[in-house]
C-alpha cells in the first residue's frame, strides 16, 4: 500500500505543480501512516524530487511514451497501481494531468476527484474538500471507493520541502497497449509563460480599447514573468487569441498573483479566476466591481498607470 | 454516422448559488438551467456535421423529469432525438456508467462532451466514458474534422496546441474553439415548432451506485475591504506586492 503520484514533466524537467502534487502526496501518506512513491515517465532529474520527501521513484523510460498519450499513460499507470497495490494515485491540474487524470480513473474503475484544495478532513470516512460552482464554493466530498484518483487545484497547497536523502529509485518495464491515435503535429505558442503554469498572470479587457494597445500589457507581463490573458470579449471580437480567454467559460486561472487591467469583474470573470492568491485591480472606475474583490486597487487610467508600474518595476 | 452529445444541465452563469438542507444541496430556488456551455460549443458542432458527413444526433442527459426542458432547447437547436436516463445524477462515475451501459446497446461513432461542466467543474465525465468504453478520447478539442471513419482533432495544451488523428469511435470534451461563439445556434419559431415533434425518450436507470457523495458546501470567506494605492504612489503597490503579498 502507497501514495502514488504522478510527475508530470517536460524536456526533462518536472514541473513545479508536480513539486506540489508531490508535496500533497507526502502530506497524505504521512496522515495515513503508509509510502509515498512518485511515477516518472522520461526524466532523469531524480535529483531534485529528494527535497519533498518521496520515499521511492518509479521509473519508466520508454520510447512508446516519448510523447504524451493519455490512453497509453493511463494503462502505464493502471499497470503500477496493480503491481505496487496502490489505491491513490495524486495529480497536479495541468491540462496534461487532468486529461489523464479522468482517463485513468475510467480505465481502472474508479473514481476522479479534481480541484482538491486540502489534505483529507479524514481517511475513514474520506473526506476532502474540492472546489465547485466555478469557484463560487466547497464541497466536502465523501470518496467512497477504495481506489481514488486526486487532482489538486494548482497553488493550493504550496511545495512544502520535507527532504528524504534514502530515496529508492526502481525501473518499470511496461507492456505497450496499442492505440490508433497518432499525434500529428504540435504547434507551440511563441509566449513564453502559459497560464497553466503561471505564477503571475497579466489579464486586461475591454478597457484597453483595442488590439493595438497590447504592447504596453505584453511588456508588464514579460517584465514580471507572467503569462498574458484577456477577457471574454477580448478574445471574442478577435484581439487576442481565444487560448488568452480566462474566466468561467474560458480558462481557469489559479495563479500567486492575477493583475486585471481595465477589466470590470463581471460574475463570469471571477468565477474563473477567484483561486488566484492575491489579486491587484487597475480601473479607471472607482465603482467598478471587481474592486469588492480584489486585494489591492489602482483606481486609473491603464494608459497612465501601467507604462509607469513598467518603469519602476524596470527600475527595481 | 452515429454522434451522441452528452448535455449536462447547470445554473445560468449568473446564478447565485446559495445551499439549503444544512448545506447539504445546491438550492435551485429561482435558478435558471441552461445547457451547459462547453457542451454547446459541442452540438453546435455536431448540428454541422450533420449536414457535412450526414449524421444523426442524439443529445442524452442524465437526470430528472427537470432537465427535459434543457433537452427540448437542444432539439430546437437541431439535435435529431433526445434521451434522459431517469434517474438523478448523483456523481460523474454514476452518470458516466449509465452513459456507458446506453453505448453498449446503440453505437455511436462520436461522442462529444463538454470538456467540463461549470456546476461541478470535474472535468470527469468524457474520461470516464472513454475509460469504460476503450474508446478514444481528447479533451480540451478545439478543431474537429471527419473524413469517414477517421477523425482529426486538435487540443489545446498548456504553450500551445496539439493536432493528432485517429479511427472512430472518439470521446471528445469540447470546449470554445470547437466553434465560435458567433456560431452558437439561436432557435428560431421553426426549430422550437420542430422541437414539439421530434422523440424525447425516458430510459430507465441501470441504479448504479455513486463513488461520492457531497457532504457539505460552504462559500469561501468574504474578503477583507480592497487597499487602495493612488495612481502617482505606484512604488507603494510594488513595496506592497513584494513585502506584505510577497508574489513578487
Ligand atoms: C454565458 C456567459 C459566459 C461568460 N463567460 C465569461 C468568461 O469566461 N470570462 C469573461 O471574462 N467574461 C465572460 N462573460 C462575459 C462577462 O459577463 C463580461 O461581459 C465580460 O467579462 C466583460 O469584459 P471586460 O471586463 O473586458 O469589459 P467591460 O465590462 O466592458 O469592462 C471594461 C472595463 O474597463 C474599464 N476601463 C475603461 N477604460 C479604461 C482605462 N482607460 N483604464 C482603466 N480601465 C478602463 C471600465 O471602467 C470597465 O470596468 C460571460 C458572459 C456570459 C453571458
Ligand atoms: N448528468 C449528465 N448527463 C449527461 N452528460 C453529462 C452529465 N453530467 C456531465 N455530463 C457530460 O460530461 C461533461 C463533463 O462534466 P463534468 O465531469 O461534470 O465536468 C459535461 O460537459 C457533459 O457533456
């Protein structure tokens, strides 16, 4: 019996959700008195998973799983579950993590429980608390099935170190499943930070009047390395690509800072981006809603304020 | 070709979403259901494909007799036939394996869902039914294009976006990108009309019993009273961010 956790990485690094995910599930096998192991597909960088207090790696190395596939990725970590006797496996919420995520919980039976925010309330019953209503409330939800599968809501619960130094590393040999799917291409954005991953998103709307006047946001965000987003109108009449579209009905955001620029804090936007930890506001309407729910406000003109926050931020 | 476009029935994005029992239900007072979003980006686009590779669409909801006017809109819109499994939908796993059971008796060569819904946000649904089924299955589908029994999508990852192929049978959660905004199908008097005449069957549940339960909602605190910094002290707002906020 052990924690599994995924560890999702990219061009041999882990990501930090993964450094979360494991710092999660540390915390959890700590509470239930059992191991917690880590799931690897192609990376070498064991190294640095020793600071969270992993007690084994399991590692696949394997062609097959080059490129990410959830049907494959899944029936791999369906395989471990079995071979290690696991009943819960820990994701971070990438986009990645939570599309396997639920394809694992249906290959193996089980059940899916995504943006998780804490650790258990308690193990007998299982009960965790998970976000829902777009951020709008909790839930504390009962998982009744033996085998659970857990995605935690990113930024939730933080990296917390917790160093192992007798770290056990084993090799996995799987059996590849078959899978018509082929993946054709990949077109990668030339934006450098994706809201995904994001500690700091820079997110402007209507406000700013028009596409042309984008630069001044791109340069904030580059300034502070963050990922850019917009509105849903932004995004619907053209000015920035759909991906950029956060909110309700677009992506969610759940960053360390959300800085929103002439974007007024209609009930939709929030919804999408109220996990964010610390929310900064810049409206030239003081009667603007999204102040009630932001941490600190710029009550002026985006024009004005955010080429002068570029230049001392610049100057720091 | 065969598409089924699984319809989940959520509050309206405006609703005020409040919990009664001892906070133990959602409280439907006064709420407005509609078709969850991301699902009709995804009718949207199999109202398409009906008129480009002639297929027939069904639209299925699990749920109670409440859910059947959100059905009824998705006829108008253009679905072929529509189907709510009678029973309350108590989790995805459970509403998942009543889905699972009905494609086991008729086939369909796609289905589509909403990548998630925005009551429950799991996200949960389309994995599962792929899972259960050993289907294929993408999430997060921006592109869609079928060309007999081969389907090539794109999904939007994190940097960027991931174009792939592979044969039918596909699960798919769509999402904005699918189609536009702009092409969301409005209902005219004609399609409503429609709507009275084409079947909506009520099929028994299989009683499958959820893996969770909702114990209790709460909502998150109120926040405390915004600090507001004038426009000329932007210093103070980075010595701000920095030292008390330390996100920077
Ligand atoms: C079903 C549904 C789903 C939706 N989903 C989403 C969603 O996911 N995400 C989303 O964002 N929206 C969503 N919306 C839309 C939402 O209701 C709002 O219409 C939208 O968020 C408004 O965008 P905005 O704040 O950019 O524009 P506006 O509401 O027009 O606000 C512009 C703001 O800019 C300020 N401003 C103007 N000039 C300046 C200046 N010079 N300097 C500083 N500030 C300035 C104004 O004071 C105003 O507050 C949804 C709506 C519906 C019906
Ligand atoms: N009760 C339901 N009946 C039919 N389809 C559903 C139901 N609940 C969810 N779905 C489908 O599954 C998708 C994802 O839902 P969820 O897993 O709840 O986020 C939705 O967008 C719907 O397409």
């Amino acid at each position: 019996m052990s924690v599994l956790v995924y560890l999702e990485s990219e061009n041999n690094k882990f990501k930090k959700s993964s450094y979360e995910a494991l710092s999660y599930g540390k915390g959890l096998a700590d509470k239930m008195g059992v191991q917690v192991c880590g799931v690897v597909i192609n990376c070498s960088d064991i190294e640095s998973l020793k600071a969270y207090g992993p007690d084994k790696i399991l590692k696949i190395e394997s062609q097959d799983l080059s490129a990410f596939s959830s049907k494959k990725y899944a029936h791999a970590i369906a395989n471990i579950m079995k071979s290690e006797n696991a009943h819960i496996v820990i994701l971070s919420s990438t986009p990645d993590s939570k599309y396997l995520g639920a394809h694992l919980s249906g290959v193996t039976d089980s059940s899916f429980v995504s943006n998780v925010v804490e650790l258990p309330e308690s193990i007998s019953p299982f009960t965790i608390k998970r976000t829902c209503f777009t951020n709008k409330a909790f839930s504390l939800t009962e998982i009744i099935s033996d085998t659970k599968i857990i995605s935690i809501a990113s930024n939730s619960f933080g990296v917390i170190e917790n160093s192992n130094d007798s770290l056990a590393e084993e090799e996995i040999d799987i059996k590849s499943i078959d899978s018509n799917q082929r993946i054709l291409n990949i077109e990668k954005e030339s934006g450098s930070v994706t809201i995904a991953d994001a500690e700091i998103v820079v997110s402007a709307g209507r406000g700013l009047k028009g596409p042309e006047n984008w630069e001044m946001i791109e340069t904030l965000a580059e300034t502070l390395g963050a990922a850019t987003a917009c509105s849903k109108p932004v995004s619907d009449m053209g000015w920035r690509p759909h991906s950029e579209h956060v909110g309700q009905t677009g992506k969610p955001v759940s960053s360390n800072l959300y800085i929103a620029i002439g974007i007024s804090g209609a009930i939709q936007h929030l919804a999408g981006i109220n996990s964010s930890k610390v929310k900064v506001v810049i409206n030239n309407d003081p009667e603007a809603p999204f102040f009630k729910a932001a941490d600190y406000g710029v009550i002026g003109d985006a024009f004005e304020v955010i080429p002068s926050l570029i230049e001392k931020l610049k100057a720091r | 070709m065969n598409i089924l476009v699984c319809i989940s029935n959520v509050p309206d994005t405006t609703s005020k979403i409040n919990f009664v029992e001892n906070d133990s239900k959602f409280d439907t007072n006064g709420v407005q259901f509609i078709i969850n979003p991301n699902d009709e980006f995804g009718l949207t686009k199999a109202v398409w494909l009906k008129e480009s590779n002639n297929a027939t669409v069904t639209v299925l909801t699990v749920g109670e007799q409440s859910v059947e006017a959100t059905l009824r809109k998705c006829l108008a819109i253009g679905a072929d036939k529509a189907i709510r499994i009678d029973c309350p939908a108590n989790d995805a796993y459970s509403v998942a394996k009543e889905i699972e059971t009905h494609c086991e008796q008729v086939k369909y060569d796609l289905i589509i869902c909403g990548r998630e819904s925005i009551d429950y946000n799991g996200g949960i649904v389309p994995g599962l039914i792929a899972g259960f089924l050993d289907y294929n299955f993408v999430t997060n589908c921006v592109n869609l294009e079928i060309e007999g029994s081969k389907a090539t999508f794109s999904r939007e990852m994190s940097g960027g976006t991931e174009i792939s192929e592979c044969q039918l049978p596909l699960v798919i959660g769509s999402q904005k990108g699918l189609v536009e905004e702009s092409d969301l199908i409005i209902p005219n008097m004609r399609g409503i009309m429609m709507a009275r005449q084409k079947p909506l069957d009520i099929v028994p549940s299989q009683g499958v019993n959820a893996k969770t339960r909702d114990i209790k909602f709460n909502k998150p605190q109120a926040k405390s009273e915004v600090k507001l910094i004038k426009a000329d002290e932007l210093d103070k707002l980075i010595d701000l961010l920095e030292n008390e906020a330390k996100v920077i």
